[in-house]
C-alpha cells in the first residue's frame, strides 16, 4: 500500500506519518512502501516504511539509511522517474540500451531486491511533448491485438531481472564472491562499467561460478604472497582478480599492473577486506601484476580475462603532448594514456584534460614514438564515458616515418563507434610507421569547457 509519493518539507513528514500511523493502527500487518527522493524525510521515512523506496539520484547521494534498513530484513527497491539523467543508471531513450541492464546488475551488488520505475504505459502524453524522452513508458501497445509491443528496453529490462537472478543463485554459495562480481559492473547508481564487452565477461564469470566451475586457472599466490610481480607471459585482458584469504588478511590491499614490469599503475584497491573470497574487477590490459604489499596469509590469487590476441604497441610507453595540461587536471604519471587501466570520471585522476571558453576551437594531438618502424592497422581512444560533453569533436590518426611529415589514415571520426559507444576505433590499410599521432578538434560549450583523455591503444 501507498501512503503519499516523494514526501517532502516539515507538512509532507507530518502528513505522511500521520497517515501512516491510522492505516498500521487498522490493519498492522500491511506492507507499506513509498518512492522518496527529498532528504532528510526520505531517510527517514526509510525508519518506518516495509519497503524502501529510494530514487538512485537520494541513493548515489545517501545511501546508509536504505541500506541499514535492508540490513534489518527490508525490501529495498530502487527507483527511477524523470530523474536520474546523464551519467546515472536510468533507461531513457537516449541513454545507451545497456544502462537499463545494469540496473539489475546494480541491485545485486547492493542487495537490493526489487525496482520501481516511473513508468511503464503511461501513453497518454507524446515522445514529443516528455521533457525526458522515455520517461512515460519503456512499452509501446500493440492496439491491433490488445496487447504490448516489445522493445529494446523492456527486453533489456529483463536481462537485468535474469542477471540478477544468477547472482543471487551465486550468493546462496559464495556470497562475498556474488557481490563482488556485480561489483565490478555497477557499484553505485553512478559508477558504472561503460563497456558492455566488459559486462559481457564478467557475466559470463557468474555464470560459470554458479554452475560450479573454477572463476579462473592459473593460480599466482606463491609469486604474490611475496609481494614480487607476476608475469603473464604476454599481454592480457585483466577483468578483475580473484583472492582467497587464510586467517591474516590485510584490512585493505592495492593490486598493481604494469606492461614493462618497471612502470606500475595503482588498478584497483580495496578498503575494508573482511577475508575470505574476494573478486576486485579491473577492465584493464598488463603483462605483469602484482600486490603492492606482501600478504603472507594470501591462499589463491587468480586473474580473470583472456590473453590478447595483439600487442598494444604502446603499452606502457611515453608521449607528447601538444599542450601542457591544466594543474587540476594533469597527465600525473605522463603514462595516463598508456597505462592500460580506464578511468571512471575525471575525480579518480587517470584522465586528463585539455580545456577552452565557451565557443572556442582548439585542435590539439598526442603522438607516440614507436621505436622504429612497426606494421600499424588500428588505433583506439577511449572516451570519456559519464559525460559525453567532455569528448573531442573529431578524432584522426596519422602517420609518419620521421616525426615531421604525416600522412591521415582511416576516416576522421566524429562520434565513437564501439559496441558501447564510447571508444573511437580506426582502422585502416597495414602500413609501416615509425611515428603514430591521434589529432583532435573541439569547440567548447559552456556547459562542458574541457575534454578528458584516457588510454590510446595502437596496433
């Protein structure tokens, strides 16, 4: 049962405990569940209802009242309407298909067990006339057998509701491992995978853990335990790493990677390790990795992804830049491009950034030094993935045999054209090149005065 939607404001508290109090003193056994956004009623109201409702814009923002609550033996629901947008999980039409998806995935990992959204038929107002396009329906009818057309949205909507069913098989096993593992998809209504290739591996994990089989093969502990480096023996897709712990572990731990075994990047790192079994997913490429400090009490160590079929040219390795970075946002390590780990949003520092007025035209580039001359096919950038304001306009690659004259190859790319539609991929005829250099454009706005770098990959 409702009692009153989004309370808010000293009369919306009052009224909706008022109301609730009649309907508990009438009928006690009643589950009552409410959708909240507006704090500190929401939090609050989270203390008395059956069934948490918050919107995930209140859950990215406060979550410990909803998760105590859940904690207690609560349904907790997460909610969607016209809010979130942009970089938060939501299933609007021009939101990637795969957003709605993660919603499921975002749930496992905060045990959460169900999802209310605004709306599923509501068809009385146009496309055209939602402020929010979508925001009134993920159906269409089907007027001429009375029934509902299905569409991207609901189909992804139920691949959500199926995911979470297998990591909720998982969990009745291996619970830390479960939640982990979702995790590393969504562990936050804002933090998120960008890269369905990477959801589609770690899906694949779950699905393989729960029916019993080993997470990955080969078992690195005696190596890492020491805190010396492990070599993969070539470069690999890191999707995360699977830990085991005896009595010892440490409270928190950091897992490095590294292309050279000289230059390492801080991949991933975890606060608050209880022991047991621990999944830290990454979505990088290495050769090497290691613990950044010894762990004598570490069982198994094994690192989930595939080996690559092609070497990254410029893993690891050096660049120019046209421009020297801004302070707030700075190449810090100068191998933020080619360290082989994604960055989130611009607050975890492995992006970069370039930036100009509103209406102002900078071309800028990042060039590479191959060492001597390499067969090159194909170049890729990453993009920023929470807000697409902060990518370039165009994106070129040229070549060149002595760092002076270049040559373009492949087309200029205006927009990203991977599966998730956030990396630019060029290919081009094989050529020879000693030089490789990736040319932007951009003309900011005031709403986005800078683009974000990431990694670059060459092959």
């Amino acid at each position: 049962m409702h009692v009153g939607d989004e309370p808010q404001g000293a009369s919306g508290r009052d009224g909706w405990n008022g109301i609730f109090d009649k309907v508990k003193a009438v009928w006690p056994d009643v589950k009552i569940g409410d959708a909240t956004f507006h704090d500190p009623v929401a939090s609050e109201v989270a203390k008395r209802e059956d069934i948490t409702i918050p919107n995930l814009l209140n859950y990215e923002w406060k979550p410990q009242a909803f998760d105590e609550a859940r904690a207690q033996g609560k349904d907790l629901w997460l909610y969607n309407c016209n809010i979130p947008t942009q970089g938060f999980l939501s299933r609007f039409v021009d939101q990637p298909e795969y957003y709605q998806r993660l919603i499921g995935w975002l749930a496992a990992a905060r045990n959460a067990n169900g999802h209310l959204h605004w709306a599923f038929n509501n068809w009385n107002i146009s496309m055209d006339d939602q402020d929010v396009k979508g925001d009134f329906w993920v159906v269409n009818p089907d007027r001429e057998r009375n029934l509902l057309e299905r569409t991207l949205r609901l189909e992804s909507m139920r691949d959500g509701i199926e995911d979470w069913e297998v990591v909720t098989i998982l969990k009745k096993t291996h619970p830390d491992l479960a939640t982990d593992l979702a995790k590393a998809l969504a562990s936050s209504p804002g933090t998120f995978t960008g890269d369905v290739t990477f959801l589609d591996r770690i899906r694949a994990l779950v699905l393989d853990a729960a029916a019993g089989k080993p997470l990955a093969v080969r078992d690195l502990a005696q190596t890492i335990k020491t805190g010396a480096a492990a070599d993969l023996g070539a470069q690999y897709q890191v999707d995360g790493v699977y830990l085991r712990w005896g009595a010892g572990q440490p409270a928190e731990y950091t897992i490095q990677t590294s292309y050279d075994g000289v230059s390492w990047v801080d991949a991933a790192r975890r606060t608050a390790a209880n022991g047991g079994e621990d999944f830290v997913g990454i979505n990088g490429k290495a050769r090497y990795v290691r613990l950044k400090s010894a762990a004598p009490e570490l069982l198994s160590f094994k690192v989930a992804g595939p080996r690559l079929t092609r070497q990254n040219l410029v893993g690891g390795k050096t660049y120019t830049k046209s421009w020297t970075p801004p302070a707030r946002f700075p190449d810090s390590t100068g191998l933020e491009s080619t360290d082989g780990v994604i960055a989130d949003n611009w607050g975890d520092g492995r992006d970069y950034a370039i930036q100009g007025a509103a209406g102002e035209k900078k071309a800028f580039d990042v060039s590479f030094d191959l060492g001597g001359s390499k067969t090159v096919r194909e170049v890729q950038v990453q993009g920023y993935v929470e807000y697409s304001g902060y990518r370039p306009d165009t994106v070129q690659v040229l070549t060149s045999d002595d760092g002076t004259n270049w040559t373009a190859r492949g087309a200029t790319l205006t927009r990203p054209n991977d599966a998730s539609g956030n990396r630019w991929e060029i290919e081009f005829a094989p050529v020879e090149a000693k030089h490789v250099k990736v040319a932007f454009t951009r003309t900011f706005i005031p709403s986005a005065d800078g683009v974000f770098l990431d990694d670059i990959e060459i092959y």
